[in-house]
C-alpha cells in the first residue's frame, strides 16, 4: 500500500452538489464575459460613428472639425438610422399610421425648447413602456402635440404616430379527408 491517504468517496449528492457550485461559477464567468462583449461592441459602435462623422466633416473641407460638428453629424446619423428602422416596421405591416396615441402605439417625436429650439432631433419609444406618469399624460394626443414630460425641462413634440400590429397566429388547415 503506498502512503497517500485516500479522498472518501464521495456520495453522489455531494458530487452533484460540487458540479453545481462548479456550473453556477461557470455560468457568472461566462455573463462578465457577454457583458464586457456588450460594452466593447457599443464602443466600437461609438467610436464607428465619430469615425464616419470626421470623415464627413473632412470630405466637406468643413474647417469646423471640433467635437461639437462630429457630435451634431453623429447625432444626426442615429437619428436618421432611427428612422429606416421605422420605415422598415411600416414596410413590414408591424407599424401602421394612426392619429391619437393609444395604449398600443409606438410614438416618434422630439424634444423642444418652448422657444423652437431643438434639444433632441429623434425619441421614439412604446406607449407600454413609457412611466405611468408620463403615459396618463401623452394618451389621447396627436401629431404636433407637445408634451411635458418633467416640469421645468422642455417638452415632447409629437411628430409620428404608429399602431402596433400583434403578429397573427399562423392559420391552421383543417386536415385533409380521404
């Protein structure tokens, strides 16, 4: 018999026991890792963006390369992407245009100064997932509406207004008879 001790065996328990220690460690490991994903991939994304808005401002021989012109044209370009997706959702029947603002609509406006001036070209949100608060007070409301969203900050011009379609449930074929 050699000198080393041996381990007791362990019951089957407490071998499931440690694989799930084991797995649950595994697992948290593996969400830090898809989390820093996520925010490198944004970065990147960010970083793409001021990229595409210097190269903009240089194609232009626009002598204003400074952080706000990049800034503004990076703003413009999210904006404009914004946008496309929406369009996209109407080509594809998910959006459909509507008047007044409802429970189950998707709303795109933006944000204004009472003197004209604009803060924020582009909003778009779902009415469901808007504050309680706020909701109560944008339902009922059409195009060109403006919203006070807090007091004292400026407020919410409606600009579209979309009907959420719910996707239907594919139709079943009764069976064939013989």
């Amino acid at each position: 018999m050699s000198n080393e001790k041996q381990q007791p065996k362990k019951t089957a328990a407490q071998r499931l026991s440690n694989l799930e220690d084991t797995l649950v460690g595994t697992l948290k490991a593996l969400g830090a890792v898809d989390n820093e994903q996520s925010m490198i991939k944004e970065a990147l994304s960010l970083l793409g963006a001021k990229l595409d808005a210097m190269t903009k401002l240089l194609q232009a021989n626009n002598p204003q390369l400074t952080d706000a012109a990049m800034s503004n044209l990076m703003i413009e370009g999210k904006a404009n992407k914004m946008s496309a997706d929406t369009q996209q959702a109407v080509s594809n029947g998910v959006l459909v245009s509507t008047d007044v603002v409802t429970e189950n609509c998707f709303v795109v406006g933006r944000e204004v100064e009472d003197n004209g001036n604009v803060i924020n070209p582009r909003i778009q949100f779902t009415v469901e997932s808007a504050k309680e608060q706020f909701r109560a007070r944008i339902l009922g409301a059409k195009v060109l509406d403006r919203i006070l969203v807090e007091e004292g900050k400026a407020k919410l011009e409606l600009l579209e207004i979309y009907s959420i379609n719910q996707p239907k449930a594919p139709e079943q074929s009764a069976p064939a008879q013989a």
